[in-house]
C-alpha cells in the first residue's frame, strides 16, 4: 500500500533500519528519528532495536516501523507476478534490439 501512494519525494536514503544507508519510503519511524542518524546502532544491531516495535506495528497491519524498501523511481512501479515481468522485459528488450539495428 505504501509503495502504490507513494510520491516522488516520499523516497529517502536511510540507516536507521538497518545501521547502513539503503533507501526506502519515509514512513512514521524515518520521520520520527530522521533519515540518517549517527545514534543508529551498527549492522547488523539495527534491526534488532527496532524489532519489537516493528512486530507490534505490522501485527496491527501497520507498516510505520517497517522497513519498506525502493528504489527512487518508486512510484512508477506496476503490480504484476513474476511471468508477466519477464515477458514485458524481454519485449522491451527486444523492442529495444530491434530499433538499434535499423
């Protein structure tokens, strides 16, 4: 849910998950702790501090304390399985393949 509502800023670099920079949407713990913090806990002790607050927020369907991993070009994403990703690529590519050859 947060990646299909997300917006082109809602996209940061953070270490506070994990205690190494990865970039993910900003959601209520990014925003409370800020994106990069020098008091986050090292790798891999990150996760573990934030884990219990983690748990009880995705055990009520939140994910405000959740890592939720993208890219910066979130937002451009489309919901689909696995099959139809690799068929659309390989379309794209051979698409691709044929204009460079004209």
């Amino acid at each position: 849910a947060a990646l299909r509502s997300a917006r082109d800023d809602d996209s940061v670099l953070t270490n506070v998950f994990t205690g190494r920079p990865a970039r993910g949407i900003k959601n209520r713990f990014v925003r409370e702790i800020g994106p990069m913090s020098a008091a986050a806990p090292p790798f891999p002790l990150a996760a573990n501090s934030v884990a219990p607050l983690r748990a009880k927020a995705e055990a009520k369907g939140s994910g405000d304390f959740s890592p939720l991993w993208t890219g910066q070009a979130g937002p451009l994403c489309q919901e689909m399985d696995a099959a139809a990703l690799t068929s659309k690529l390989a379309e794209e590519a051979l698409a691709q393949m044929r204009a460079l050859s004209r």
